[in-house]
C-alpha cells in the first residue's frame, strides 16, 4: 500500500478520558493531491491536521507516510510542512529570515539559503520584501510570507490550517486561486482544512465533510454536492430541503403526501429514508401542472435568482426555491422535481 | 474640566518629588559655604570612590547574572505547569516578600553564621568549619535571594503568554527542542528578561542593608557611601553628589535598556 | 520522565532556597536560647513577652498606622491624579507621568535622602509626620499606575453616554466610572499598604524623635543580634497573611470551578497586583 502519501488508519483522539474528538479515521491521500477537510468548527478537522503535523499524538489508530508509520516522529522529522491558522511567523525575524528558518535549521550553505529565498519571494510575488519586518506587512501579503516559509523546505505534503480565515472576502477569493495555482506549480500534496464550503469546493481534488469527530463523507467536490450521502452533507453543502420518507419501490419515492419519481435503487421497500432536494432544482410550474401545490409566503430577490418561501398545501412544510422566475407572495403554484434530482439516502 | 483633579497631586508632585531633587542637586553643586563649585564631583573621581562603584556594578551584574540563570529554567517550568498548580507556584515566589525584608535577610545571618545552622550541621557531620558570613559571597547571597522573584516573574509572564504556534512552527520547520529554544523562545522572551534584569540590577546596586548585614561593614558599595554621607559624616554636599552619579547611572541604564527592548521588539512592546 | 523529575527536584531546591530563612525565622522565634543558631528547647515566651515589650509594640503600632494611613491618603489622592492625568493634554500628561515615575525608578535610597534634605532643610522635626508624608509620597505613584490603565481601557463613551441621559459630571463620574476602575483603585491600595509596612530605606532616612517602625527595629537590633521577640512577631504577621492569600485563593477557586477561563483570568488579577507590588517592594 506504499502508493499513498498520507494513511490515516482508524486514527482517534480524546483529550480527556473518553471524550473522543476524532473517532476512528481512515484516509488516504495521494500524492499531488489537493484534499480539503470540511466541516463546522469543532468538528476535529484541525486536530486531524495536527495529528499528521506532529502537534498532537493520535490516542489510537497509526499514521502512515509513503507506507511508513510517523507516528511517533517529531513535528522537526517529519517532510511535512504546516502554514498555521494565524501565521506564526516569528515577529522577531524579518521576511528573509523567516522564510530561511527552515534551510538554516538544515545548514544550508548561504549562497543557497540566498537563491533558494529569492525563488520562493518570487513565486509569492512579495520580491524585494527580504528585510520587512512581518509586523508591517499586510495580512495577504503574511499569508504568503508563510507559505513560502513551509514551502521551501520542499515538504512533500504542505498542511494548511484555515489559511484564509483572517482574509476580507474579496482577498479570500484571489488567494484560493493563488494558492491553486502555487500548488499546481510545485507539484506537491495539499492538505487544507476549512469551514468554507465555497473554498472547499472550489480548490480541492477531494473533500472530505467531517462532522462530531467523524467522517462523513468523501468524495470529488460534483460528487458532494450533487450526491450528498448524509442528511448531515447535504445540509451543510450548499443549500436543500431535507424531507422524511418511504421508498414506495425501485424509482418510487413517497413524501410530503405525494409519490415522487426518483432514479435510487436497491433499498427495500416501504424502507424509511431521507430526501434531499436542492433549491434550484425545484421546478415551479402552473398551479395544477405540479406534483404538490404550495402558496409563495416570501420572495426575497437575491442577485442571480430569487429566493422564495412556498408552503406546501398538503402538510404545510415549506420549501425553499431559486428561481431566476419571480412569484409574488399569496401566488399558488406548482412544484416538481425531475427524478434525477430527487437524492435519497438512507435514514436510523 | 475634570483635568482639574490631579491638581492637588501636582502640587504635592512638586513639594515631595521635584522640590527634594532640586535641593540634592543644589547640594551637589555647592560648598559648604553655599558657593557654586564642581568639587563634590570631582572627589568622587578619586580611585578610592571609583572602586567603590566598580565593586557594587560588579556585586549587582554578578547577582543579576546568578538570578537570570537560576530563575529562567524557573519560569520556564512555571510555565508549563497545568495552571492550578501554576498558580500556587506563583503564590509561592510572591509569598516571601511578605516576611519583613529586613528579617529574611536577617535569617541568612543565622544560617551563616560561625555558630549558625549550617555550620553546626557541617559540625555533626565532623567537617571543618566555613567562614560564610561577612564577605562578598554572603552579599551576592544575599541579592540574589532577595531578588530572584523579581527575575522569575517577569519571565514567566512573557513565556506563559508566548503563543504556542511559533513554538509548532518552529519545529514543523525542523528545529528540534534545544533549536526551538535559542532561536524562537529565547528570543521572544526577551522583553521580560529584559525587565527582570532591570528589576534586579536596579536594587542590586543601590542596597545598603545587604552589605550591612551580610557583608558585615566590611564590603562598602556605593548605598553605604551614600547613607553614610547623610547618617555619620554629614557630608550633605559630596553626598548629594554620589546621589546625583547613581541616579543617573541607573536613569541612563533603563533607557538604553528599554531602547534594546525596543530595537529588539520592532517597535512592538509585549511587557 | 527523568526530565519530569529533574524539573521537579530543580524547583523543589529553588524553594528550598526561597523558604529557608523563613522556617528558621519561624522555628527560632520558638526557640528557648537567646542566641542565634543554638537551639534550647521549646518555647513560647517570646510570644507572651512581645505583648508585654513596649519597644517592639510601639515599632508594630508605628508600621501599622503608617501603612494605613498612607494606603488611605495615597489612594484617594492617587484616583483623583489618575483621573485628572487622563484628562489631559499630551504633553502635561507625558511630564507629569516622567515626574511620576522618578520615585519609581529612582533608588529607594536617593528617594529617602531626597526627602530628608527637604525635611531638615525646611526645619521639619523628623518623626511620625515626615514619616507619613515620605509614606504617602512614595506610594502616590504606585495608585496612579494601577488606576490609569484601568481608566484606559474604559470606553470613552461611557460617561457621555451617563451624560446624555441627564447625568451631572460628577454623578456620572461617582456612578459610571467610579465603578469600573474601582479594581484598580483595590490593587493600587493594595499595593500602597504592601509597601508602606515593608519599607525601610525611606522610613530610615526620613523618620525621628523615637519613632521607628518594624524594619527600622530589626536593622537597629540586627548587629547585637535580634530580639526573638521579632521573630515571634514576623511569624504572626506572616501566618496572617498566609491565612488570608490562602482564604482567597480558595474562594477564586470556588467561586469560578465552573469557568476556567474567568479563574484564570481573576488569578491574573491577584497576580498583578503581588507582580506590580513586587516590581518595586523590598528596593533597598
């Protein structure tokens, strides 16, 4: 199994007796690959980090790299390299000297050191920055500054800890592309963990969604978003509505009163499950055309599309649906849902 | 408006503070006559004066050096304990100072003395007896058990406020612990070094009850000098002007030290 | 594991060192022999005598009311200069904040002759009342520099806004303010009292006419070797506030068991004060 960069095999975690933050992980990350874990905070994707770093030492469960076991390796043995939440640049160091930390460390001779920095300010965009103090640059311009700190030390695995957090938006969204792009350039695996589904999907190969120490799901990011496997997934990928209900047969869902074409299989039937519906797949069509009528209660109009409130008529629910079609409040109107749009996932 | 409260302060300000300064200088620059003269400045020039200053700079830095080796690793554990016990640990260097000074320096004297504790111990135990008291040794005993707080927990303020990251970061990086230590802690901790220095330099060099105590009248340092101007010689004007060398001696020290800190820190105070 | 046990074995022989001398002040003070190191049996007449020795009942009289008078005096007077130098402008605030600091960072010793040239030069009697004022004077600074970062952090629309609901200046000072920095104004005193009874280099200097406190009755004593009586009266002292630093500790604890965060953040406070009184208590 030595084709792996990063094995995470049954890694758990209690700080305190039988309080497991992470429970049972098992990962496997290639090599070159942008791998994002996702998840609400608290959800022990930073101490996942932490524990492939050397911060923190897995409770139970080994870590693996290239096929050998870290896990009682040092932070200062392992060929992976961490940008933390907050930077930790050193403040007593200028940019030069912090980003040749590492190479000085390793006794790099100074021509080097030299060269190998001026590379690295480069590739940042930050040249000629060498002797500012890292308290007088911006927090894009830091946020870089670190990066470039890990990355010289040519990690084979570059671990981010929410590197973006402390940016504005605007800046948040050069950088995903930034840091893309830097990856892309030094062909090496990323491991970025974030809370921002956005950033999520937008850079990585693969997510993984974790939630309450668990994984929940892995996946490219069209397959996490279209085909959510968890109730837990869908609602905090993106927008759904989430229903409770029964598959009827094969390709026959029944919920919200009404029996729903949909293109899921082998579940037994009458088994009790979950639907999932995203808000821009709701189809609104004239008031009798649909599979449910519902009354629009609000319309809120939201750039691209409207977002609007329909109460079912049949068991009151309400439905949330992106429309680029307005519907004035106190409209009854048709819903429907093309079978390949309906998710279902099992429920208890 | 309410500028107008710190009147009463300013004008005791100037009776208590400024006003006695003033007179110290108008000693130090005057004879006994009341005349105008630089003598009292000049005497002290003498060699005689001149080691009396070196011996309480050498006393004070040796002292100063003692306490920063002994009270670093001190703070260091401090702060790194969990932080009930780290509490009580504090509590317990604080606790001290609430034994009357005077006493506790005292209390060397029956430990140290011929007939003292440790003597009579080293006694049982048929060793020969050791000459502890009345030297330069006692005294740098001495400051340094009186001061080492002062060093301890300035230190371990910076170091139990110091942000674990860069500690991670600096061995994600690859420095192992004695690296993470000279070239990222160290470092940092800086500024309360810094202020523990002064904070034992300072009183290090200006005491005159250690020396009196421990040192036994035979170790002058220049607060002897001072006191004795005043109590015994009543030599208001030469003693005036030891006070004016002392104080700015140790004016001058503290802004070139914060300076240092400054230079060190970029412009950022941490203490 | 061997590193564990060298750091403890390391700081238990630091506080060896720390409380040695205060367990032989302790034990001693029970001890039957006058003379200092031979030990003749137990005792507790030094204990019954201290209450019946004028001398050492007058010095504890003296450093008691010296301290809680100039506490008292220091910390009003000190409040009032804090919040007067908040309000003002740049420069009279920065002068008046470098006189402050003078009694600071000057030697405990120039402080005292200072205050003596002044005493004598106006034909002041030296005694209680030089006494007190060298006292007061030497603590105004450390009150201020307790109040006013206090004063800093408070929001500066705090009182305006007491203002702008009708509040008088000085209502909305007495009721708004006040109360915000009244921590401050604690650890100044606190700290003005610690000083105040553990001083002797200024008492030393600025204090005649049979009038001596605690530290000025040990250094007379100190060469014809110390009264036991001393020792007796230092162990009361120091077990009392023993008793008190442990009582409070205790109730910090209690208190805040179920918010860490809160305790640590009340123990800082307590710290403080011990830290700020330590950065200048005991300069000799």
């Amino acid at each position: 199994m030595g084709e792996y960069m990063i094995d995470l095999k049954g890694v758990s975690k209690a700080f305190r007796k039988d309080q497991w933050v992470l429970d049972d992980i098992h990962l496997s990350i290639l090599e070159k690959e942008f791998v994002t874990l996702l998840g609400p905070s608290g959800c022990g994707k930073t101490t996942t980090l932490r524990i492939i770093g050397g911060f923190e030492a897995a409770t139970r469960g080994d870590v693996l790299f290239e096929g050998k076991s870290i896990r009682d390796l040092p932070p200062y043995e392992r060929q992976i390299n961490t940008v933390f939440q907050k930077y930790a640049l050193f403040p007593h160091m200028n940019v030069f000297e912090n980003i040749a930390f590492g190479l000085n460390i390793k006794r790099v001779p100074k021509e080097g050191i030299q060269k190998k920095v001026k590379d690295m300010l480069s590739l940042i965009d930050l040249k000629g920055f060498e002797k500012r103090r890292v308290h007088s640059l911006s927090g894009g311009q830091q946020q870089r500054v670190a990066i470039a700190r890990a990355l010289v030390n040519e990690p084979k695995v570059l671990l981010l800890d929410e590197p973006l957090g402390a940016l504005d938006l605007q800046l948040r969204k050069e950088m995903q592309v930034e840091l893309k792009k830097i990856q892309e350039q030094v062909g090496i695996t990323f491991l970025y963990v974030t809370h921002d589904q956005e950033e999520a999907l937008t850079m990585s190969d693969r997510v993984v969604v974790m939630n309450e120490g668990r994984i929940e799901q892995i996946g490219r990011p069209e397959d996490i978003y279209n085909e959510p496997k968890t109730p837990f997934v869908a609602n905090f990928i993106g927008e759904s509505n989430l229903f409770e209900g029964e598959m009827k047969q094969d390709n026959l869902v029944y919920f919200q009163g009404k029996r729903f074409q949909c293109v899921d299989k082998a579940f037994a039937d009458t088994e009790k499950v979950f639907v999932v519906v995203r808000p821009e797949d709701v189809e609104l069509t004239g008031k009798t055309n649909g599979i449910i009528e519902g009354e629009v209660l609000r319309t809120t109009f939201k750039g691209i599309h409207y977002e609007m409130m329909i109460k079912s008529l049949e068991d009151e629910k309400e439905w949330k649906v992106h429309s680029t079609e307005r519907r004035t409040p106190g409209e009854v109107v048709g819903i429907t849902v093309r079978p390949d749009l309906i998710h279902i996932m099992k429920r208890g | 408006m309410k500028s107008r409260m710190a009147y009463p302060y300013i004008v005791w300000l100037s009776m208590f503070i400024v006003l006695p300064l003033l007179l110290i200088l108008y000693y130090g620059l005057t004879a006994v006559d009341g005349s105008f003269t630089l003598d009292n400045f000049q005497r002290f020039i003498d060699p005689i004066y001149l080691r009396v200053l070196w011996r309480s700079v050498e006393l004070a830095l040796l002292s100063t050096a003692i306490c920063l080796v002994l009270g670093y690793p001190m703070a260091m554990i401090i702060a790194k304990t969990e932080i009930k016990r780290r509490n009580l640990m504090v509590l317990l260097f604080i606790l001290p100072m609430w034994m009357n000074f005077l006493l506790r320096t005292y209390a060397w004297m029956t430990l140290l003395g011929r007939n003292g504790v440790i003597n009579n111990i080293l006694g049982w135990a048929g060793l020969p007896e050791l000459n502890l008291l009345y030297n330069a040794s006692a005294v740098v005993l001495g400051m340094v058990y009186n001061f080492l707080p002062f060093m301890v927990l300035p230190i371990y303020t910076v170091l139990s406020k110091m942000d674990q990251s860069y500690i991670e970061a600096a061995k994600d990086l690859g420095a192992n612990n004695r690296k993470v230590f000279w070239k990222v802690i160290f470092p940092l901790s800086l500024p309360g070094v810094i202020s523990g220095v002064t904070m034992v330099f300072m009183p290090a060099v200006s005491t005159f009850v250690i020396p009196r105590l421990l040192g036994g009248g035979q170790l002058m340092l220049i607060g002897n000098l001072v006191e004795q101007q005043f109590s015994y010689v009543g030599d208001w004007n030469f003693g005036s002007a030891i006070s004016i060398v002392m104080m700015l001696f140790i004016l001058i020290s503290m802004a070139l030290m914060t300076r240092f800190d400054k230079e060190q820190q970029g412009g950022v105070g941490l203490w | 594991m061997v590193k564990k046990w060298i750091e403890r074995s390391y700081s238990g022989l630091i506080f060896v060192f720390l409380y040695a001398p205060i367990l032989v002040l302790i034990i001693f003070s029970f001890n039957e022999s006058r003379t200092r190191g031979n030990w003749g049996g137990f005792t507790l007449h030094w204990y019954a005598d201290l209450f019946r020795d004028r001398q050492i009942l007058s010095a504890f009289y003296y450093t008691l009311s010296i301290g809680v008078i100039s506490a008292v005096v220091s910390t009003i007077v000190g409040t009032f200069a804090a919040v007067g130098i908040y309000n003002m402008r740049y420069l009279g605030q920065k002068t008046i904040l470098n006189l402050n600091y003078l009694p600071v960072l000057n030697p405990d010793i120039v402080t005292g002759v200072a205050l003596m040239t002044l005493f004598i030069f106006f034909n002041f009697r030296l005694g209680f009342l030089t006494l007190l004022l060298a006292h007061i004077t030497f603590c105004i600074p450390y009150v201020i520099l307790a109040v006013l970062p206090k004063l800093r952090q408070l929001d500066k629309n705090l009182a305006e806004a007491a203002m702008d609901l009708g509040a008088k200046p000085f209502y909305a000072f007495r009721k708004v303010v006040l109360p915000e920095i009244t921590p401050g104004i604690i650890t100044g005193a606190l700290i003005a009292f610690t000083l105040s009874i553990d001083d002797f280099v200024i008492s030393f200097f600025t204090t005649g006419s049979g009038v001596t406190n605690i530290s000025i009755t040990v250094f007379s004593m100190a060469r014809r070797g110390v009264n036991p009586m001393i020792n007796a009266l230092s162990t009361i002292m120091f077990t009392t506030v023993l008793l008190l630093l442990l009582w409070i500790n205790y109730r910090t604890n209690k208190e805040k068991e179920e918010d860490e965060d809160e305790k640590e953040l009340q123990m800082y406070n307590v710290l403080g004060t011990a830290g700020d009184t330590l950065s200048d208590d005991d300069r000799v």
